[in-house]
C-alpha cells in the first residue's frame, strides 16, 4: 500500500482508484504530490473538488446567493472556475474586485465587504458599476455617499458568544445598540441601506451554534423594520467549516440548516447572501512540504522537535493558537508514531506550529522526508505573500 494513504476519510476530495484493488482509493491532489518533486513548499489545488463544494454548498443553501469568499483563496483558476459555476463574489481590497473582473464577473455579482475602505477605491469600484458596499461606522458612510452616491450598503453588525474555532468579533461590526442609527444615517446621506451582515466566525463547526448569533442580529433586523426601514438583504456571512479532524456535518446538511435556522427567525427575506471562504475551498487544497530537522533539545526531553520547510510566516498563519489543526501524512505512516512539538523554518522563535498539543507522527522520521499537510486550501497562499526570512512565499499549482 501506498503510505502516502492514511486517515483518509469521506471529506477527502476527488478519488481516483489505483491499479491495486488492495490499495485504498487516492485524491487526485494526494497523487498528483506523490508523483512530484517539489523545490519548496508548493499548495497543490484541485479545482474540481472545488467545483463539487460549490455544489453541495449551493444545495443546502437554496435561494441564498454564494458571494465566495476571494481573500480565502484568490487563485484565478479558483476564481474561473466559481464564476463558470455561477458564484458572486465578496472582495476586501480594489485588487480582488480587479481579480474578480478579470476572472469575467460583472459588476452586480461583486460586493465590497470591507468596512474599512479608502476612498479612492470606493470611488474606483462605483465607476466600474459595484453597487453593494458593507458599512460599519459613521465615517464609512460619509465616505461612501461622496464617492459612490446612491450606492447600496449593508450594515455589519457586532455579536456575542460566538462558538467558532477562528471568532471574528471586535475588529468589524457596529455595536448592535448603533445599528438602527447608522441605518437611519445612511438613508439621510442619499444611499439605499438594503440590510444587515454579520459573521458567526471562522470554523464554526456545527450549523446549531448559529442559533444564538442568529437571535441576536434578527432583532436587530425586526426593530428596523419595526421603524420603517425596508430591509431587503441579510448577509449571513461565512463561517462555513472545512475537516481539520474535528467532525463536522456535510456541506449541503449543514447550509440547509443554517437556512432553516434563518427563516424560523426572519421569515421570507427577498435576498440572502452567503460568503463561503474556507468552507468551499480547504479541503481542496494540500501542501508538499518537507522536514529539515529533528531534534531533541536534551537527552530526557519528552518530545522530539520537527522542523518543517513551511511555518507560520510562510503559509500556515492559521496555526496561531494552535486554532486551526493541520491533518499531516507522510511516506512513514506505516510505522510507530510519537508526539513531536512541530515547528517551522525561520528565525523567529515564536514560529512554532504546535506545542501545546503535540502532533503525532512517525519516529522514523528524519530530514528530506516529503510531508503532506491536507485541508490547506484556504488561507495559506495569502498569508504567504512575503518571503519572512528569506523564505520563499508558497508556490500554487491548480489541477
């Protein structure tokens, strides 16, 4: 048996069978980095499995527009394959709605959804006909009516308690005890305040831990309508979770939850949106990465230290906190596995992926051993964009 082919699980994406019948079916991203050599850490996309969370999402999902999360994963040949499927897309920054264009979106399918925007390209997005611009604060909204009057906006609103893995709940939002004074500002100012955004946070692994956060933003929504504003838009944001290991439900299950949960608590809403970033694209992707070194600090020290080629400045920002839990293979899984303290390449001390919870992998293990890091889709190629130490930023290879 291959030993690149362990752990895998119903989550893993795009199987091909082997020639072996005795040999476990492989992903076409797990084949495709057994049968390369790479120079340097490289994220290795399988567009298709792509296209198939897309599906599934847009299943569970119904009349709810997928507006894809593009800073999750910018990848042009991501992007034309979302937009070949019919996906709108939400941008932070001139250069993804540039990215989103190019890729063949049009206008109408774009939303801005940062709320901290500089005007020029608040005004740059208004002359290219993007119409829908989030808002959280009173000088967005100035900024937003001088330079793209008329313009629809929605109201990104704060919540509390929120169980995601990654929560997302001080830097965006407005106070919900604002929100009906922003919305009543913005139509003072000429724009068209359609509605409300909010995020339940990033890896929020079961649809019920929605339930709480949902509570909170339809009263909002209700004491709104209540006086007289005409909502038309609930932005129901991210959060959709990818496999790091931890159960989760299946994609189509988990957003027709998610729906339901919506309409118990604001009925028939004209139009939903939903910015899947991880929950589309993770478990797409996967790292070949590389071991430089094992160690061990003294003779009766517990664990060993692994040192990989790629750490946390070169793509795998997500493990601050040890938050995100990377599942890893090797050529060596076949033998007798130890808790290892995992680390990455550079400098600076504080690059250390996992030491508070030990990672488990192959005592054998030794330097120029090829390691695969799966679920890595989302939120690596970016986070990489800087080569920290020397360190050369991520390589992509979409298939």
């Amino acid at each position: 048996m291959n030993a690149y082919v362990t752990g895998l699980t119903a989550r893993d994406s795009s199987f091909v069978t082997t020639a072996n019948t005795d040999q476990p079916a492989v992903s076409r991203v797990e084949a495709y980095i057994r049968a390369q050599d790479f120079a340097r850490p490289t994220l290795v996309i399988d567009t298709e499995a792509v296209a198939r969370q897309f599906a599934a999402l847009a299943q569970g999902l119904g009349r709810a527009r997928i507006h894809y999360a593009v800073k999750a994963n910018p990848a042009p040949e991501i992007l034309r394959k979302l937009h070949s499927l019919g996906s709108n897309f939400d941008a932070a920054s001139r250069v993804e709605l540039q990215m989103c264009l190019d890729a063949g979106a049009a206008p109408e399918q774009l939303s801005f959804g940062n709320t901290i925007k500089r005007a020029s390209d608040i005004a740059w997005a208004h002359e290219q006909g993007i119409d829908l611009f989030a808002v959280d604060a009173e000088e967005e909204i100035e900024k937003i009516a001088a330079n793209a009057p008329g313009a629809r906006v929605y109201l990104r609103i704060i919540v509390d308690a929120t169980e995601a893995e990654w929560p997302l709940t001080r830097k965006f939002g407005s106070g919900r005890d604002k929100a009906l004074a922003l919305i009543a500002m913005a139509k003072d100012y000429g724009l068209n305040p359609v509605g409300l955004s909010f995020h339940v946070g990033s890896q929020t692994r079961r649809a019920a831990m929605w339930a709480p956060i949902l509570d909170q933003v339809a009263a909002v929504w209700h004491a709104a309508k209540a006086e007289g504003h005409e909502l038309t838009l609930l932005n129901i944001g991210g959060g959709f979770p990818a496999f790091y290991g931890r159960e989760i439900d299946a994609p189509a299950l988990y957003a027709a939850e998610v729906m339901r949960l919506v309409q118990e608590r604001f009925g028939d809403v004209p139009e939903i949106m939903a910015e899947p970033g991880r929950g589309l694209v993770a478990e797409a992707g996967m790292i070949a990465a590389e071991v430089l070194l094992v160690s061990k600090k003294s003779d009766d020290d517990l664990h060993r230290w692994v040192y990989l080629d790629i750490g946390r400045f070169s793509g795998l920002a997500e493990t601050e906190g040890e938050a995100i839990r990377y599942q890893f293979a090797t050529a060596r899984d076949h033998e007798t596995t130890g808790a290892c303290i995992l680390a990455g390449p550079s400098c600076d001390s504080a690059d250390v992926l996992y030491e508070k919870q030990p990672v488990q992998l192959p005592l054998g293990l030794r330097a120029g051993d090829k390691v695969m890091i799966r679920a890595c889709g989302a939120y690596t190629s970016t986070y990489a964009s800087v080569g920290f130490n020397g360190f050369p930023p991520l390589d992509v290879v979409a298939i």
